[in-house]
C-alpha cells in the first residue's frame, strides 16, 4: 500500500490538493478542497496511486470494475487494468444512476466499486445499488480520497489511497470570511451535494 506522505506528497505535486477558501458542493466553506482530476491528468501518478488500490483487492476474486461517472472513470479504468479485469461506469440518466451504452454486471458477478473521492459516499451507493439489484456481489469499494477521513462505510471492505478530513463550516461562521481572507471561490464540477 501507498504511505500516506508519499500519497499526499503526489496530490499536492499534481495540483489536486488545493489550499485557499473554496466553497465545496454542499455549500460550506474549506481551506482545503481536493481536484482528482488534476491528478488523473498524470498517468504516472494515476497509475502509482490506483496500483496500491489495485494491489489491497488482488486476493478478492474481482472479476468486473464498476465506477460512477465522471470523476471514477479513469480510476475504475486503471485499477481494472492492473488487476486483468473489465471495467464499465455507470452515468445519471434523468436524474438517475444507471447503466448505458451496453454495460452490465451479471448474476454472481464480484464487482469492485472505485471512485475518485468521496465525503459522503453517494454516488458509491448509487453504484453499489446497481451492482446488487443486477444480482452483482460487491467485493468492495476503492477509491483515491477519501475526504471523510474514514468515517463513510460501505458495509463492505473500503480502500482508499489517502484519507483525511477537510475541515468545513457554514459560510455565516467561516473563519477565513471573517478574517478577511480572500473571497471563496468553488473550483468543483457538480451543483449538488451527492458525492
């Protein structure tokens, strides 16, 4: 498994870890804010970094990697690559998380559920559902961030290359509002708290 330095060492050298005053998709304020893209834009990193994830499920029987889209492309991607195994994502339809494009999870199938980060864990579930009501077995979750510093279970065994908490607050109590700091700005990709 990857240390924790060495993996906080390539997300703050790939830009990922961004420090400053952002607003996160919930609406809360933080001093940190973490952009997976940014390191999935380096296959060096990408690969070191879903190489460890890959390695802590080699023992577990996964036959099929199943990511939700966007941010869990290239992670599924990567670590099914490295374990010798398919991968396919699931995309919201209407609102809804499903599979497209002829993606499937067959009866029995161990599927291993990877993400790019998490704070809450819901776009994870809303796979995890997909896998089970297919008749899927979820052999775990892996993903590169977890920002809930491992407070977010799946009932399953969960991974993560690095795991910390980003401290948040209301934006009427933020004290980096209140010290003056500069305005908070929100670099994320989503308008809805659902990750």
């Amino acid at each position: 498994m990857i240390g924790k330095d060495r993996a906080e060492w390539i997300l703050t050298e790939s830009g990922a870890l961004l420090t400053g005053h952002f607003i996160l998709t919930s609406g809360r304020h933080a001093r940190q804010y973490m952009q997976c893209a940014k390191v999935l834009r380096r296959p060096d990193f990408a690969g070191e970094l879903c190489s460890a994830l890959a390695e802590a499920f080699g023992g577990d029987g996964v036959e099929l990697v199943a990511a939700p889209a966007m941010g869990g492309i290239i992670v599924g991607y990567e670590i099914a690559r490295q374990l010798g195994v398919p991968s396919v994502f699931a995309e919201r339809e209407n609102g809804v998380m499903t599979f497209r494009r002829g993606f499937a999870v067959e009866p029995g199938q161990r599927v291993l559920v990877a993400e790019d980060v998490i704070t809450t864990g819901g776009s994870v579930r809303e796979v995890i559902a997909l896998v089970e009501a297919a008749g899927g077995i979820v052999a775990g979750v892996a993903v590169l961030v977890d920002r809930s510093g491992g407070a977010v279970g799946f009932g399953v065994k969960k991974t993560a290359a690095y795991t910390a908490v980003i401290e948040s607050f209301e934006p009427e109590s933020c004290p980096l509002c209140a010290a003056g700091a500069a305005p908070a700005v929100k670099p994320g990709s989503r308008t809805s708290p659902q990750k």
